[in-house]
C-alpha cells in the first residue's frame, strides 16, 4: 500500500525545514553536565520560583536565563540572582528585537553563548514551570531504557492540556516511574542528550515565519518523520499554562 498523505506532508516538510535549518556545533562532551535553558518576559514572580524549584531539586545544574526585553523588574532580578549564585548565565534582549518565533531565536542565541561550553544534556524550561523532584537521572534513565522503541526526549509535564494536546501512544514503567510514550510535544520542560541536537540542528528562523514556527512544532515534526518518540512524566506544574508567554507578548 502507497504512503498516505499525512506521512508524505511530514517527510517532505521535514526535508525543507532541515535545509532552513542550521546545524548545531557547539558544546563539547563532558558526563554529568547538564545545562537548563530558561525563557521568560515580564513574569517576575514566576520566573524566581521556576529557578528555585530547579535550583532546588537539581543544586549542580548549569542555568542560563533569556529574558526578552522584560520591563516590570525582571532584568534587575536577574542581576542580582546572578550576583547571587542562582543562575550561571544570563541574556537580556531588547523587546523590539525579538521575532515573533522567540524562543527558536532565543536558542540560536543562548547556544552562540555556549558553544564553547561542556555539556551532555540539556533543559528547555518556561518562566512558568514550578520543578516538583530531581529529574536528571530519572530523564536519563527512561532515554537509556526506552531507546530501543526511539525515545529521545523526556518532557516533565503530563497535565490535562499536555495529554490532550499531545496523546498518550502507550504507557509503561520505567524504574517505578510511570511514563506516556508520545509523538510530539509541549516545550515549557524538557530534557535531552545534546547529542539530538547535533542531529536534528537548531529550528528554522528567517523572515516571515509564522507562530507555528516555534521550537517544539518544529522539533515534534522532525521526530515524526524520523519515527521518533517522546516521553513524557509528571515531574512538574505548569502554573502559567492559561497564559502562555507567546500570548503575553504578541496577544
């Protein structure tokens, strides 16, 4: 039998998006170091608690934050958790510089600013994401355990929107986590090997890509058509998941 339609649109798709692309050259191996990247604009109070918890439950995680042209405080906040110790780096853009696809841009910035760094995997994390438990090993280990059946991702994040958004294809146990086997999903709290970016490379931007164009439909599409799988656990609360930092910044 020929090959629907669906499987042709996402195999030619990914094939003009990876040639839009840009590959991913950065970071050199080193075991046991992980970096978060943390994306936020004009949420304070979220973004201090979303870095607490991370710094909390994972005390030897590299953070970096983005902020994108924050004007309610965040930004001095950041320098002083810097001068404290709570973030490894930061990044303070202008907002009129930031495109509407912010956070595929965000990346190519923050890993210019790390490419020079050591690294063997990393954290997407929202301004609006509180950490409930440790997750490096856990997330590791599912990757590890459930790469047989092409689970590359781990996504902290099982609530009701997620799993409607994002069906459960299966479910299983991995060392007494419970864990939903996905085809695509939601960026607000992830964790992977660098090693899928040098594979998969850095999303698309250009002039006049959409609000599609975000990093997690880029890469969800990308998975799909290499047949890989995401897996996802109930490791934390989206708190701002009513009011996303696309809607804050562009509704």
């Amino acid at each position: 039998m020929g090959e629907d339609y669906e499987s042709r649109f996402h195999r030619y798709f990914s094939r003009l998006e990876e040639r839009m692309s840009r590959p991913f050259d950065g970071f050199s191996h080193k075991p046991g170091v992980v970096w978060a990247v943390v994306f936020t604009y004009n949420r304070q109070a979220l973004l201090r608690q979303a870095v607490h918890s991370l710094r909390a439950v994972e005390p030897h995680i590299k953070i970096v934050v983005v902020d994108n042209g924050s004007s309610d405080g965040t930004q001095e906040a950041l320098v002083q958790m810097y001068n404290e110790g709570a973030v490894d780096k930061i990044l303070l853009n202008k907002h009129e510089d930031v495109p509407q696809w912010q956070k595929a841009y965000n990346m190519h910035q923050v890993f210019r600013l790390l490419a020079m760094e050591e690294c063997e995997s990393l954290v997407w994390m929202d301004d609006d994401v509180q950490v409930r438990r440790p997750f490096i090993r856990a997330a590791a280990a599912i990757i590890e355990q459930l790469g047989s059946q092409g689970v590359v991702l781990v996504s902290m994040l099982t609530d009701e929107e997620q799993n409607y958004y994002h069906p459960t294809e299966k479910e299983q146990t991995v060392d007494g986590v419970q864990v939903r086997v996905k085809n695509t999903f939601n960026g607000a709290f992830v964790f992977f090997p660098v090693q899928l970016l040098r594979e998969l490379g850095l999303p698309p931007i250009r002039e006049g890509n959409d609000e599609l164009a975000s990093e997690d439909w880029y890469y969800s599409r990308m998975l799909q058509t290499k047949g890989l799988k995401v897996a996802a656990v109930d490791f934390a609360d989206h708190l701002g998941a009513d009011a996303s930092m696309r809607k804050k910044i562009f509704l």
